[in-house]
C-alpha cells in the first residue's frame, strides 16, 4: 500500500514538475509575440516609428540568445533551482517595467532584459530534465516541453488580439507579469533543485568557459546543434515570409492565413506528440533522420514545382506542412541526443542548444525579403538552404550511425 502510494505521490510530482518547466518554456515565446498585434498602438503611443517598435522585437530575441547561452552553463555551477527563481521574478518584475514604460528606449532596454529573464525558463528547463530523467523517459518529457514551446507562439498572438479587444497594449504586458508571478509560485512549490551541491562544477565562471570549450571541442555534439539550429532557421524563414507569400501572392485574408499558419503549426505539435510515443521504441537518430527527410524532401519538392510554375495556393501550403511537421520531430530528437551527448555539462549543452537555435533563426528571419521583396521562391528558396545546411550537419558532423545519445541498451 505504501509503495503504491508513494508511486503515486512520485507520478503527482513528475506532473507538476513538468507542468511546471512547460510554463516556462512556454513564457518566452507568449513574451516574444503576444505584443505583435499591438505594434500600431505602440507606435502611436510613444509617437516613434514602426522600425524602432521592430527593434523591441529584436532585443528580446538576442535577450534569448545571450541568456541561454550565459545561464545554461552557469546553472552548472550554481545549481537550476535558485537561478529559475531568480529568472521568473525578473520576468515578473521586467514585464511590468514595459507595461509602465515612459518611452521607447525604456521599452525596448526593458525587453532586452525580459528576454535575458525569460531564457532561464527555456534553457534551465531543459537541463533540470536531463538531470532527472535518462533514455526514453528523458526523450518523452523534453517531447513535451517542445509541443508547448511550439504551440505557444501560435497562441500567443490570438490570446494578444483577444487583450487588445478590452484594453491597451499595455494590458498585454500586466497579463505576461501576472503570469510571471504564477510561474514564480509554481517554481517555489513545485520545481526541487535537481543538481546537488556535490555534483555542480567548482571553479565559478572559468569552469563555466572551460566545460563550454570542452563541449565545442566534439564534432558530434557540433553536428547536432548546427542540425537543429539550421531546422529552426528554416522554420523562422517560413514564418518571416508566409505572410507576404499567403497574403500578399496568394491573396488570403489575415484570417485565412491566420487559420494556414494554425493548421501548419498543428502538424508541429502532432509530429512532437508522435515523437514522444515512438522515442521508446526507435532509435533517435533514426528519428531525427527521418525528420530531416521530411523537412529537407518537403522543401526540395516545394521549390521544384515553383520553378516549373506549378507552385499553386494548395501545393505551396501542402509542402510547407511537410516543412514544419518534418521540424517537429527534428527538435525534441536533437534536443535529446545534444543533452544526452553532454550530460556531463547538461547546464552548458543546453545554453549552446539554445544559443545556435536563436542565432541561426535571427540570421535567417529576414533573408526572404533581403532582395527587397518576399516571394514563394525567394522563401521557399532561404528554407530549402537551410534545411540541406541542416541535412549535410547531420551527415557530416552528427553522423547517426554511429549512434551518439542513444540508451545504452540500444547502441
């Protein structure tokens, strides 16, 4: 009797464990595009102008980058627990620093900041994961934390539309601090620090440098974090530029594309879910390969049939699917192997995870219009390079036959 009760009692608080790191994974892309429909408000309101309002946006991506990049390895020294505390009233307390922002300089300063607090979420998450859990159980849960960290950019501009409907977009910033202090509270309650004392890397900040080096020294792990961030530039290149292409080519409505990008971002989720139920019983680099083939395969057929005039509405659609459906198994399959090849660092391998991500997606954002408009071809084009950039990583680099990040009882 006991020990199913404390069976169940551990089952409560995987749950909530999980429920929990979902939150914060989830914070940082509600911070990054829940304002979107509120740019024009913004603008009129600090009477600057649409470029410097972009900027915010900005700022907050290379707040991601610079913090998961600094805070992953640094938990590895100091333990995750304090530092997702420290990151979530910083969130709360930056958050209502843009809500009350006099100008734009403070508001975009304060987005700079909120995205550096958001990333201790995304990346400590991901590291108290690895610390708990190994093999498939490991590959399920972080299966998990992708679902949400992909659905939430799709929710977060509809839940910032139905705000702005009541209220000014400064309302949208006191709903992101009020879900900071939740978050706060769930990391008090629920979230245990999951890397003792004994087993943190001494040695402060140039230990931190030093387990990073070690980690960049592996051509494996080098492969699998070029893998995914060259899947997340492709992703990004088909977010910046669907709009004009579904809009502006195509001729949809904001509604219609709205519901295109919904169902497209659906697949995502549903490749994630069918990853979390097959990473028990297959290999992961055989997952991620078939991921990349589908993302890579998706993109070369989409391009062909533009180049041959027949890339119409539902063509175009149809393989941009194949695209993002392909990218939801790539993510949770890269995401397990990298922690797994750098379980002895998992703090730093998930700082540099989150890093190339944010890094190859900012690079690549703008590139569908770099040539002063945006086209099905010249997106599908920037999608089709990185997804072959992606597919070369992993055959160069990562190669997975020979098995990095498997279970031992698989290899």
């Amino acid at each position: 009797m006991n020990a199913s009760l404390d069976s169940a009692t551990s089952r409560t608080g995987t749950r909530r464990l999980v429920l929990a790191l979902g939150g914060l994974s989830a914070a940082s892309p509600f911070a990054t595009d829940m304002y979107a429909p509120g740019f024009p408000q913004i603008l009129v309101s600090f009477g600057t102008s649409g470029t410097a309002v972009q900027l915010s946006l900005t700022a907050c991506l290379v707040g991601l980058a610079i913090g998961q990049i600094v805070l992953g390895p640094l938990s590895d020294a100091m333990g995750r627990r304090r530092l997702l505390l420290i990151g979530s009233i910083l969130f709360t307390a930056l958050s209502l620093v843009c809500a009350l922002a006099p100008s734009i300089a403070v508001f975009n300063l304060a987005r700079l900041l909120q995205g550096i607090a958001g990333s201790a979420g995304l990346v400590i998450g991901r590291a108290v994961i690895s610390d708990r859990f190994t093999g498939a159980r490991a590959a399920r849960q972080l299966s998990a934390l992708s679902v949400i960290a992909m659905t939430a950019p799709v929710l977060a501009p509809v839940l910032g539309g139905l705000i702005l409907g009541v209220g000014s977009w400064r309302l949208v910033f006191l709903a992101l601090a009020a879900s900071g202090l939740l978050l706060s509270i769930a990391v008090w309650a629920w979230i245990p620090e999951s890397l003792p004392a004994e087993q943190r890397r001494a040695g402060g900040l140039r230990a931190v440098v030093v387990a990073m080096g070690g980690l960049l020294r592996r051509r494996e792990l080098i492969g699998y974090l070029l893998v995914t961030g060259c899947g997340l530039a492709a992703l990004f290149a088909y977010i910046s530029g669907s709009p004009f292409v579904f809009q502006t080519v195509h001729g949809l409505s904001p509604a219609g594309y709205g519901f295109v990008f919904a169902t497209n971002a659906v697949g995502t989720v549903a490749a994630g879910a069918l990853f979390g139920r097959l990473a028990g019983r297959a290999r992961l680099n055989a997952l991620l390969v078939i991921g990349v083939a589908v993302m890579t395969g998706s993109a070369i057929v989409l391009v062909g049939l533009l180049a041959v005039g027949a890339g119409t509405f539902t063509v175009t659609w149809v393989c941009l699917f194949g695209v993002t459906f392909g990218f939801g198994i790539v993510l949770p399959a890269a995401t397990t192997i990298v922690l797994a090849v750098g379980s002895d660092a998992p703090g730093a391998a998930s700082g540099l995870l989150g890093g190339a991500q944010f890094v190859l997606g900012a690079v690549a954002a703008p590139l569908p219009g770099l040539l002063g408009s945006t086209t099905a071809m010249s997106m599908a084009a920037v999608v089709l390079i990185f997804a072959v950039l992606s597919a070369l990583a992993l055959v160069a680099l990562a190669r997975p036959w020979e098995d990095h990040g498997e279970p031992a009882a698989r290899r």
